[in-house]
C-alpha cells in the first residue's frame, strides 16, 4: 500500500490510498466526517469499478477495516 501525496506533483482525482491486496486494486478515498467527493473523484471511482477494482470511500479507520474485512 502507498500514501498518494497530494499537490502540484500528485495527479488529481487518484485515490489518497493505494493498495494492492492479494492481487486486487484497492482505492481508498479518505474523506473527514461530512466530506465529499468531487466530480473528478467521482469519475475516478466510478473508472476503477469499471475496470475491476474495488473503492472505498472512508470517513474513518473502522469503514475500511469492515469494508477490508468482506474481501478477506
């Protein structure tokens, strides 16, 4: 897994969290509570499902720890 650094080098709309899991893409997209995404972000997600990776989209550590939990 790696941390997307955001800014003028970072590519905007990535996933801020990239992870590869037993061979399955994983994208998560970390939002504070109440966040949303923006239309880029939505297309990238929307991209990456198309394409057979799996997104979350996480207010906090315990949606991607039950969201982790389902792909084990």
């Amino acid at each position: 897994a790696w941390k997307e650094h955001g800014g003028m080098y970072g590519t905007a709309g990535l996933p801020d969290i990239i992870v590869c899991l037993q061979g399955r893409f994983i994208g998560i997209e970390v939002k504070k509570p109440g966040g949303k995404l923006t239309k880029l972000q939505e297309i990238t997600i929307r991209d990456i499902e198309r394409a057979g990776g799996i997104m979350v989209v996480a207010h906090s550590l315990c949606e991607v720890q039950e969201r982790l939990k389902t792909l084990a």
